[in-house]
C-alpha cells in the first residue's frame, strides 16, 4: 500500500473530520468528554475545526494518501513559526462561515468542566515548555483500518524534517498510547500530566506526557 503525503484541501475536510473523531473517540479523555454526544455532533465540531485550520497561515495539514484507492487514511496537523500571511488553502464561502467560529459547534452534551480540564492542561504545559520558535505537532492522526502500517511514521517524519531544516525544537503532548512512536524518534519527556476524571464525573485517569524533540544537525 504505497502512500503519499501532500497538503490538505478543503475537499479533505469530511475525511479529517471522520478519521479525527474514529481515532481519539476510545481515548479516555473522549470517552468522558465526549461521552453523550453523538457521532454527527461529533463530526460536525471537527469538520469545522479542520477548515478553520486550513486557513490558518502557520498550520501545515498534511494528509496521508493511499495511491491504492485514492483515500485519505491518516493527518497530522503541524504549527510551524513563519511569517506567512496567505493560508495553506483556500476554501469556499460556506467552508468560510464554518470556519469563523467553530466553537459554535461544540455539542451541549459534552461534559464542560472535562473538557476544560484537558483545555486548560495543555494552556498550561505549553506555557511552561513551548517556545516561539518551536514546532507544535497539535494531532496525528491514523484511520483505525489503517493502523500500524507506519503511516503514523511517515506523517511525523515530515515534520521531523521540517524541524531540522529550520534548527527548531518539536514540541507536543502524547497519549500513553502515542508515546512509544515519539520516544522512538528522538521525543524526551518533559513533563507528565495525570487527569482524574472521577472527580469531574467521569471515569478513569487520563495520563499525557508532554514531550520535546531537539533538532538534529
């Protein structure tokens, strides 16, 4: 199954949406953030999510293709310091008014003070370890059909390039389930966050490492 990777486009949209929202929805944290809302609801919030992100001058989409069938089977989605002004992609008129405020679309039914819980960890680890200079890996992200074929490696090795062309730092925040993959590519931890969302009315603790990769020369 050859794949080639390229920049996202707004036709891209439903296929991040799906593949964002059948990847993370096992995660803990979806499992009681997320846990009833419906699938449509679900779909909509990313589909919104990812045109707002096409527009964004710094974000880099870039999707993985699977030249077999044509399909997009994996993302990851890059925030790269630069001084661009114009966006990765244009998008119609209607992808436009989704994209000004996808907040809009966040379902009633999800569980606000769990889903500020992650909101705010990520605010404050990034303050604590993110830098202007550095490169964020916001998500990657795999189909789960399409699951432990490498792909997750080739998407994250784009970025390990870009990063090593410009002599700047990767930083982002793993999964338990995420942290093999970066660890194995030069990622070190430099924190870990424990979320207990029984206290918040959920179930289980959420574990995530925030993690830095350093350029290699």
């Amino acid at each position: 199954m050859p794949i080639h990777l390229r920049y996202a486009t707004e036709a891209d949209s439903a296929a991040l949406a799906h593949i964002n929202a059948a990847s993370f929805s096992p995660s803990i944290f979806y499992q009681n953030a997320f846990h009833d809302v419906t699938y449509s609801a679900l779909y909509t919030l990313k589909y919104a999510r990812s045109l707002q992100r096409l527009i964004d001058p710094r974000t880099h989409n870039v999707v993985a293709i699977d030249t077999d069938t044509g399909t997009v089977v994996g993302s990851a989605r890059w925030i790269i310091p630069q001084d661009r002004t114009e966006p990765m992609a244009e998008i119609s008129e209607d992808g436009q008014r989704m994209a000004e405020n996808p907040e809009q679309f966040i379902p009633v039914e999800v569980k606000q003070e769990i889903y500020a819980s992650w909101v705010n960890m990520t605010k404050e680890s990034r303050k604590k370890h993110l830098r202007d200079d550095d490169l964020l890996l916001e998500y990657l992200a795999i189909a789960p059909d399409h699951q432990g074929k490498g792909i997750g490696s080739q998407l994250l090795k784009w970025g390990l390039a870009q990063a090593d062309t410009l002599n700047a730092r990767i930083y982002l925040e793993a999964s338990v389930d995420g942290y093999l993959l970066y660890s194995k590519n030069g990622f070190e931890v430099r924190e870990e966050f424990n979320l207990d969302f029984s206290l918040l009315g959920g179930n289980n603790t959420g574990r995530y490492i925030a993690m830095i990769r350093k350029p290699t020369p």
